[in-house]
C-alpha cells in the first residue's frame, strides 16, 4: 500500500498559490526505502538577484533597505531615524562606482549588500579597490546560499578585471574563506581620522581579501576614510 504526501510545505509560504509551493512527494512502499522527490517549481523562479547603481535608487528603495539592514544590526543607541538616513541618500556625493545587490522573493527584499570603489594607500602608492559592505540575508531566509550568491555577484567585478581585489571586514571569515578569500593580518590606518590616524578604522574583528591569491605583503595600508 502507497500513501503520497504533496504541498507538505504549503504552510512555509501561506499566501502563495498552491501551485507555487516547493511539493514535496513522498512515496512509502511496504519493506522499502522512502523515497523523496523535490519538484522544482516557480518560487524559484520568483526569486530575482538585480543589481542598481545607488544614485537610481528610489527613496522608498532606500527605506527598505534600511529596515532589512537595521533588522540585522541595530543601532547602537537603538534609535533607527530612516528619514535622516533618506535625506543624507538625497544629498550624496556619487562615486565612479557605487551599487546595491539585492535579493527578492516576488516583492519583498530578502537579501542585500554594497559595492563600491575605495582609493586605498600602500606606502606611497595609491591604489583603487573593491569594497563590500552590508552583506545580509533576511532572517527565515537563510540557509539557501542566498548569501554565497550575492558575494559571488560582487566578486564578478574583480573576476571581470574592474578591480584587482576586494578588501573587507566581517565576524565570519569562514563563510568568505569558502568563496576564495582569505584573512589578512596588515596594520591598517586612516589618514583621514580626525581623532587618531594610527587607530584601527577596523570594527568586525577580521578583515579578508579576495581573491585569495592577491598579495599585499606586510605593507600598513590606508584605508583612507572610515570602514565600511
């Protein structure tokens, strides 16, 4: 006797349609194995990875963005004022190169991170690198490589040869360490610092590079302005 179980997962997604749930069919036979068929339907299709340019960015794309972004790291003070967080979008200053990565399931924003070009210092060298900054997957979301597909999307511009490298800060280097970076341990400065330019502009505890294979020696670097 067969008994079969489809749309098990019905309840993960209760507004969609049926006909867009991940069905599961699972089929028992009397002394044998179960058996688990995933059958791939639109909800993967529903999912969409798009890249803008920042200065495109619509204010009610930004106010979004910074409630998924604020969702994950609150405020220190715990104050979130998106509207003063608009208007500073309103009035930046447009870098040759600055984009958002985002993740979306139909229409809400599941995953997000920024891309942009950063001048750093190497002794009396400057040289231009990719930074990667707000890397985030929305909670219940996670555990589907959306992370990993938005870091490779980012990495695609230094695969391209737009930049030589990426350097950034994170608090799991073992996730960056699986898509080919690599920790590095130079003195970091920032000659912009009002305060003290011999202090760590750092704040995660690990700063990585990729590709892995980039060298950038035992050289004190300028970050050259804040962390991001």
């Amino acid at each position: 006797m067969h008994r079969t179980a489809v749309d098990d997962w019905a309840g993960f997604f209760p507004n969609a349609p049926v006909k867009n749930h991940l069905k599961i069919a699972i089929t028992y036979a009397a002394g044998e194995t179960g058996v688990i068929r995933i059958v791939k339907t639109n909800l993967e299709k529903r999912m969409n990875l798009l890249i803008k340019d920042r200065k495109d960015l619509s204010l009610s794309e930004v106010e979004r963005m910074m409630e998924l972004i604020f969702s994950i790291w609150p405020p220190d003070d715990g104050k979130t004022d998106i509207e003063k967080i608009i208007e500073r979008h309103k009035n930046l200053q447009p870098k040759s190169f600055d984009k958002v990565i985002r993740f979306f399931l139909g229409n809400e924003l599941i995953g997000h991170t920024a891309i942009f070009n950063r001048e750093i210092g190497i002794e009396t060298e400057k040289h231009e690198i990719l930074a990667l900054a707000g890397v985030c997957v929305r909670s219940g979301h996670r555990g589907k490589n959306l992370g990993k597909k938005l870091v490779k999307k980012a990495f695609e511009f230094v695969d391209g040869s737009q930049f030589n490298c990426s350097i950034f800060q994170t608090s799991v280097p073992k996730f960056y360490e699986k898509l080919e970076c690599k920790q590095i341990q130079n003195t970091f400065i920032n000659k912009k610092s009002k305060i003290d330019v011999n202090v760590n502009p750092w704040r995660d505890p690990y700063v990585m590079v990729y590709p892995k294979t980039y060298d950038l020696g035992n050289h004190i670097i300028d970050l050259n302005g804040d962390c991001y």
